[in-house]
C-alpha cells in the first residue's frame, strides 16, 4: 500500500523509536544498533510461467542478530518493496522483546499478487525462494525462522520446509527451520488462529481496567463492545470470531471489495458464508454497502480492529475514525501522522508489535516442540488426569459429597496441546499488556501506548547488546 504519510514506513518505525529512546538509559551507539537493519537481502530470480520466464523480486531482511535465531512472516504482495519489509522486520525485533520470546527480528516477502497464478506456479516461486535463502543461508533452525504472513500460510509454510530439508537431507531440526506449518507437517495446535486470538485476549486484559475504561467513558468487558474490523483474513477473521464468540457486537466488516455495517450487529459466521457463496461480502441482508473498506472503519463502535495492511489510518482519515479504542491487528496500519491525530482526540491506540504478538508467540511454542521432537502433552497429560482423579476420589471420600458428570469431567481433565499453547499465549498477552501499561503509568501517561511499548521493548534489547559485550 502506498505510503500516505511523510515518512516511508521504515522511517515512521525508527521515528517511533527515536520518540521513545529519549525515555530510557543507552548510550546513543546502542540505539543507533538497536534501531539499524542488520542484513538485507534482495533477490531476483527466474521463474517460468506458461510459456514467459519471470524475473521475481524478493527479500528477506534481519533486523537484529542480538538473539537468535531472527523470526519474522513471508509476504506475497505487489506492495512488497524493501523499505516494507525492513520495516516490518524492525517491528518483529522490538515485538519479539515484547513477548519474551528470545529471537531477533526478520521479515521477507515476495513481490508477486499470488491471485494470479496457479498453484503449482506459487509452488514453484516459493520453492525457489526457499532455495535462495538456503543458498545464501538465510533460513534455519538457529538462523532464521519465517512464518507466514500477508498472502501465505501453511501451505506455504509446507512447501518451504519441504525445500529446506531435501537440501539439507539428515538434518534432524529441519522442521523448526519455519513456523506456522500445518499440524500434519510439524506445526503446533493453536498456530492458525494465535494472532487473532493474542488481539483478543490482549483487548480483553485492555477493556479490564476500569480506571482506563473510564476515561473513555466505556463500561468495562468484551460483552456488548461494538467492534469492527478490517481485513476477514487469517488475522482479521480469527479477532472477529473470538470477539463475537464472548459477546461482542461485530457492526462492521470491511474487505478489499467493500464493507458492510450494521449498528445492531452482524452474524459473522453467516457473512462468512454469504461471502464463500457469492464471493463478497457486499449485499449481506440487512447490512449497509460501504463504498469502500475506508468508509466502515469511519463508522461508529467502540473498538476498531485494522488487520489488513499497513497505513491504513493516515492524516486523509485519522480525523473521521469515531472508535475509542484502536487495536493494531495488521503491522503498521496507523500512520505517525495518524498517530498524532487519534491521540489528541484521546484514543487509546493498542500497538501492533504488542496486539499482534499472538502469530510469534504460539511460532516460539512450534519451534520449541520441532526441536524437543514431542508433542505438547504428550508426557504428562495421562499422569495429570490420574492425579486428578485420585485428588477428587479423596476430596469426594473425606466430604462425602459427589462432583457432577461435567466436574468430573473438567476437574480430570489433563492438558492437551491446544489447552497449553492456549494458556501460553493467554498469559503472554496478559503479562506482556501489563509491562507496557507499568511502563506507561511511569510515565505519568503523558507519551502512548506505543511508545511506552517501545521503551519496554528498547529495554529488553539494549541490554541485550550490552551483555553481549560486543562494544569493547
Ligand atoms: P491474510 O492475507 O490472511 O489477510 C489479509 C486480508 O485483508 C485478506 O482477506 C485481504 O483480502 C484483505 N484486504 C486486502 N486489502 C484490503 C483493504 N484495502 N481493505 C480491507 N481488507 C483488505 O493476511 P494476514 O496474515 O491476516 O495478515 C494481515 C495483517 O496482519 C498484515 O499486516 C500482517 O503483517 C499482520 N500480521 C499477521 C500475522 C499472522 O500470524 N498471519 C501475525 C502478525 C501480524
């Protein structure tokens, strides 16, 4: 998406930083290699499509070696340029510090509109760009970790892990060399749906707090919160559901072919099915058309989820956008300009490299299972149920009372791997928003969210480097 700001998008990231670099102790040779990408990576390769060869450009960007390895998303986007993905892979380091989960940032992304080719034609570009980042070695288990992102998944995901261990044939940790796979091929339970969820529980733990909540003038809980979102895929479907899952009101939905809104609420589950049917969003009964996504995030709610692209939210709109709350669901999709703009009108703006550190987190969870070459719950799920079982025999025998069907059932219950990557990932985004709100609190809540996350985040990989004891 073109940038509609002043600053390029790498620039509006390191402006960020800079805002809040002055907020913490390090000396300015630190941040300027804190702030700095790493290694860039830029390729070009021939692909042949029908009867044409295609020259395909493509990146991958490490932002930080100050752990290892780097872990960042693949994008198949026509907007993908290197200014992008170093953006984007800057954000993944400062993200990762967030979450505690010990990687630096990577990023990369395929300059192609994969709407256009067929399968075994994506298969083939993502093959070969698999083989360059071996070729060049930029991917591996203690290297580089992608992901998918914007325009992949695990399929993907499953033929890049496929390239990577034919040529690399014995190596026993192949399949931690990329995340996000599916569970068949290595993945982990939890994986597909962690960002969307990680927003969820990151807004619920936001909306918990009264005292915030009513500086806002909002009530406090999920239930009956207006929401809308922006962008129905893997991220932004996933927020929706759980939102309306828990009893929020879903008045809004926006795709690249329009939005829809409703100020009594939209069924989501039958808009995603009227969408499959008619291969739109548009024309659901009983919603409104919007011309554009643009115009349904203008619409009121409470809380306003972009979780499509970047830049979305700029100096030409931020001054129309009615919600109260605005949770980063896409990376960047706030301009600094933007920024500007919604904090003075006193929105509360939930960063992205916090928000949307779901997709990283349950990706640290699938890496640590590929290397431990066990299932989650494998070894002590059994041994927990029969703890369990004989605790409640004892409790029933002493109290002489008898738990129901259901609390038996719950109560025996030993955890699985979608229970343990679940409460993972629920204590990461609950643990993770209190670091930056103490932060921000410190702060006397004179700077943003996003800022206050920066210096958690500064913090983390400052020391980093210190300790490394690589400024002698
Ligand atoms: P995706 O390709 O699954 O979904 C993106 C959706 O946005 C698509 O449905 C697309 O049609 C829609 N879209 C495109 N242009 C639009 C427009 N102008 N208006 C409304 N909708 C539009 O991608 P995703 O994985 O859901 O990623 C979305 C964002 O979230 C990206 O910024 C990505 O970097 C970020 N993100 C993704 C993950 C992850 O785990 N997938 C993790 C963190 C952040």
């Amino acid at each position: 998406m073109e940038n509609q700001g002043h600053y390029s998008f790498f620039q509006g990231v390191e402006r960020n930083f800079d805002k809040a670099a002055k907020y913490t102790r390090f000396e300015a040779g630190i941040l300027e290699q804190i702030k700095a990408c790493n290694s860039v990576y830029r390729m070009k390769f021939p692909v042949r499509i029908g009867d044409n060869i295609e020259v395909i450009e493509a990146y991958r960007v490490q932002h930080s070696h100050h752990k290892l390895p780097c872990k960042g998303g693949i994008r198949y986007s026509m907007d993908v340029n290197q200014d992008e993905v170093m953006a984007l892979a800057a954000l993944m380091t400062y993200k990762c510090a967030i979450v505690n989960v010990p990687f630096g940032g990577g990023k990369g992304g395929i300059k192609i509109d994969p709407k256009k080719y067929t399968t075994f034609e994506l298969e083939k570009i993502t093959r070969r760009y698999a083989s360059e980042l071996v070729k060049k070695n930029f991917i591996g288990p203690g290297i580089d970790v992608p992901a998918p992102d914007y325009g992949t998944g695990g399929r993907e995901m499953s033929w890049i892990v496929d390239t990577y261990a034919s040529l690399k044939p014995g190596e026993v940790d192949a399949l931690a060399c990329i995340t996000g796979k599916p569970v068949t091929q290595g993945g982990v339970r939890g994986r597909t749906e962690a960002t969307g969820l990680g927003i969820y529980y990151g807004i619920r733990e936001v909306v918990s707090i009264k005292e915030d909540m009513d500086k806002l003038g909002l009530t406090t809980g999920i239930a009956g919160k207006k929401v809308i979102v922006q962008g129905l895929g893997n991220v932004g479907y996933h927020a929706a559901k759980f939102f309306y899952d828990n009893g929020a009101i879903i008045v809004g939905l926006a795709e690249y072919e329009g939005g829809i809104y409703n100020a009594d609420g939209l069924d989501l589950y039958k808009v995603v099915e009227h969408r499959k049917s008619t291969g739109s969003i548009l024309n659901f009964a009983g919603a409104t058309n919007m011309t554009n996504s643009y115009a349904t995030m203008e619409q009121p709610c409470d809380i306003l989820i972009p979780a499509a692209l970047e830049n979305v939210i700029n100096e030409g709109n931020a001054d129309r956008i009615q919600a109260k709350i605005i949770g980063e669901g896409a990376n960047g999709p706030l301009t600094p300009e933007a920024d500007e703009i919604l904090g003075k009108k006193g929105v509360m703006i939930i960063p992205d490299m916090y928000l949307n550190a779901g997709g990283v987190t349950v990706s640290y969870f699938e890496w640590l299972k590929n290397l431990s070459h066990v299932r989650f719950g494998r070894m002590d799920k059994r041994f927990s149920e029969n703890q369990n079982t004989s605790i409640l025999n004892a409790v029933e025998n002493l109290t002489g009372k008898k738990a129901s069907d259901t609390e038996r059932k719950q109560i025996q219950h030993g955890p699985e791997e979608a229970d343990l990557v679940y409460s993972g990932l629920e204590d990461t985004m609950i643990g993770s928003y209190h670091e930056i709100r103490d932060e921000w609190v410190k702060l006397d809540r004179k700077v943003d969210m996003r800022t206050a996350a920066f210096v958690v985040a500064i913090n983390k990989v400052g020391v980093s480097y210190e300790e490394l004891g690589i400024f002698p």
